[in-house]
C-alpha cells in the first residue's frame, strides 16, 4: 500500500501534467483555426485552376503529347507519406504509416520507393529498411508555399525523368476538427478529374499559346496547388487530431486524479481509524494492569 | 474613359483584388498584351512579370505577378497567379537578398545547384525589384 505522501505525490504530477496537456490542447486549437483559414484562401485558386485545365483537357485532342499525362506500364513507384513532424496527435502518424505500409505490400512485385513528408515518416520507415529516395521533414512549423513548390518540383522530375511510373500521395483528409480520413491519391500521371470536363461548347476561344502548351505551363502549377492543399490539409487534420488526444489526456487526468484523491483520503481515515484503535487498545492494556 | 472591365486576381493565398476597372496589361506567355472593354474571349498563359491595371484616367496599379494563366470573357478578366503583389507593398531589400542569393548559387560550382529553381528564383527577384522601381 502507498503511503500518504507518495499517493499525494502523484496527484501533484498528474495535475501537473493535465496543465499541460490543457495547454497543448489550446495551442493546437489554435494552429487548427490558422491553418483552416489558409485553406478556405487557397480554394478560389484551386477550383478556378482546375476548371481551366479541365476545359482543355476536354477540348484537346492531343493530350497524349502532354509529358505528365502520359501513362507507362508499372515499373517504378514512388509512394508520397505524408505525416507530421511531432506526435502526440493520436493516431494521425500511425494511420498513414499503416497504409502506406499496406501500399508497399501491394506494389511488392514491382520496385517501390518512399518520399517522407514529415519526420514520423522517415524514422519509422528509415529503421524498417524501406528505400526513402528523398524526405522533406521539419517544416510544418513555418509551412510556406514555397514547400509544396519544391516537393512538387521533385515529384515532377522523377516522373519526366522516368525514374517513376506512378507516384501515389497517402496523406490525412481534414473532415472536421475530431474527424481525419486517410486517403490515397495517385499524383502522377495526372488525370484530370472526370467532373472536371465541363461545357465543350466554348470553341470560339483565343487560346495563347495553343491549348497544350498552355497544359504543359498549367499543370505543374495545378499540381503545386494539389501538393500545397495536402500539405494544409495534413497540417489541419494533424492539428485536429493532436486537440482531439490532448482533450482526451486531459479527461483522463481528471478522472485518474478523481480516483486517486479517494483513495488518498480512504488511506488516510484508515490511518486514523488504525491510530484510534491502537490508542484504545493501548489505554484498555493499561487499566487492566 | 468609363471603367467596364471586371478584373478578379487570385492567388494560392486568396483574392488579391477584385475591381471595375478601365484596361490591364498582362504579361501572356507570347508576349504583353492589353485587354479593354469588348475584348475577344481568350485564355492566356501569363509568365512572371507585370501587370498593369488601370484603375481610372489617370490612376495606375502595378503588380509584380507569378505564372499562370488568364482568361478574358464577357468584359471579365480573371487573372489566376502563383503570386501578385503591388509594387508599393514590396519588400526591396528582401528582394535584393533574393536576387543575390539566386545569383550565388547559380555562379557556385557545385554539382546538387538545382539550375532551374535558382534562375526561376533570379527572374522572381528581379521582377520584384523592377516592379517596385516603376512606381
């Protein structure tokens, strides 16, 4: 049986972790708001690009020209983790690392490589023997554009140069704030979404350049977008996700500081009950003699 | 002149301006190119560069813009950019360090320069700056 100090002990520990875990719980909050913002600014851009490149896909007949549309049999794949850089946020990393992982076991046949967004990535997969061609860790803290501009600068040279035939991105979706799905998205060769292809009505355009050269400039800034909108979702989802476990360490420390405190006080009425009965004993001894 | 041109730019990091304005200058990726009231419908690859908006007779806007594109239809100009900013919001000396940085690593020797980044980087710093000296 623990003795009252030792019992009074861990109540202090306890409370003083839950503070922190309150803490992180605000400042994760608060990064969630940030990053949501950025991502509602971020979509005028997005759907305006897309609805244009759709509009030329559909009207182009030679988009087979087009270097990053172009579909080569499956050698080389190169699956795109996108975690974090800390944890603490639950499942958020050990999801994407077991689907990622799942991705590897299915391309098993062919050769697969990794690209690690996010320190959880790299060292789980680095100690794993799992080929990381490259890894762009430590930024979600000052997350800039400039990011996803060089991530999607990489990706797209890998593809060009054939060194990969597909490249797949595994990354969190931001649902709302407790909620994160995983999902896998294939990257390259890029495909224009089906939904995309609106009115082919439009002929009487100018189009300068011609509609492909204008592909070939638009669709690596459509898949800077796309790697900028993960990157923020992630970072979102990450967010969410750390709030979620925080508030939930937190209702754990206040239920395990509950149950201790009864037992701190049953300890202590123990004690006393056993003094009270020592004493009577000892005056009972006493008069008998 | 009457100010009849719907004008829209839009960047990754949200409208960057949104008027009824008299006529733009848009640097298209086959060369500048000016777009006033009635203009055919058109879409334009637009390169790094600048972009003028004439706001009224005698009031001129100048933006220092990334690549995209830009499409004209029905007296709507939507210029949707990697970057705009206008030339009195520029940070000049952040410029400067830019262009020096780029030209470093674009002199340096070693094999890892990545060519093309570091020359976009250079033409990025340096339209900055022409932009901000045209004020």
């Amino acid at each position: 049986m623990a003795t009252l100090r030792e019992i009074r002990k861990r109540i202090g520990s306890i409370k003083s972790t839950q503070q922190i875990t309150k803490a992180m719980k605000m400042v994760a909050a608060a990064k969630l708001r940030k990053a949501q913002e950025n991502i509602v600014a971020l979509r005028p851009y997005a759907y305006r690009m897309r609805d244009v490149i759709g509009h030329l896909t559909a009207l182009s007949e030679k988009t087979s020209e087009i270097p990053l549309m172009q579909h080569r049999p499956v050698e080389q794949v190169l699956i795109v983790s996108v975690t974090s850089d800390r944890g603490l946020c639950g499942g958020f990393n050990s999801n994407i690392i077991r689907q990622t992982s799942h991705r590897i076991e299915e391309y098993k046949e062919k050769e697969v490589e990794l690209y690690a967004v996010g320190r959880k990535a790299q060292e789980f997969f680095s100690r794993r023997n799992v080929p990381i061609k490259q890894d762009r860790i430590n930024f979600f803290n000052h997350l800039a554009f400039e990011h996803a501009v060089q991530i999607s600068k990489d990706l797209i040279s890998y593809f060009t140069s054939g060194a990969y035939d597909r490249i797949e991105i595994v990354y969190n979706e931001f649902k709302s704030a407790v909620q994160q799905n995983v999902i896998v998205e294939p990257f390259l060769p890029f495909v224009p979404d089906p939904e995309m292809a609106e009115d082919k009505t439009q002929v009487d355009f100018i189009y300068e350049p011609d509609k492909e050269t204008i592909l070939n400039v638009l669709i690596p800034k459509h898949l800077n977008t796309q790697i900028w909108r993960i990157l923020l979702e992630s970072y979102a989802a990450e967010q969410g996700a750390r709030m979620t476990a925080m508030e939930n360490a937190t209702e754990n420390a206040e239920e395990l500081v509950d149950n201790l405190t009864i037992y701190y006080n049953r300890t202590r009425q123990a004690a006393i009950t056993k003094e009270i009965a020592e004493i009577v004993g000892g005056a009972e001894a006493l008069k008998e003699s | 002149m009457a100010a009849e041109l719907e004008i829209e730019i839009v960047t990754p990091f949200g409208k960057t301006y949104e008027k009824t304005i008299v006529s733009c200058t848009v640097p298209g990726a086959l060369g500048q190119f000016q777009v006033l009231k009635d203009h055919a419908d058109m879409l334009s690859a637009v390169d790094i560069g600048q972009v003028r908006l004439q706001e009224g007779d005698t009031t001129e806007k100048v933006l220092a813009t990334g690549g995209g594109f830009c499409e004209v239809k029905n007296n709507k100009v939507r210029l949707i950019v990697e970057s705009a900013e206008f030339a009195e919001a520029i940070d000049v000396e952040r410029a400067k360090k830019a262009k020096e940085r780029a030209e470093k690593r674009l002199a340096s020797e070693e094999d890892d320069v990545d060519i093309v980044r570091a020359k976009s980087a250079l033409l990025r710093a340096l339209n900055r700056l022409k932009t901000a000296q045209a004020l």
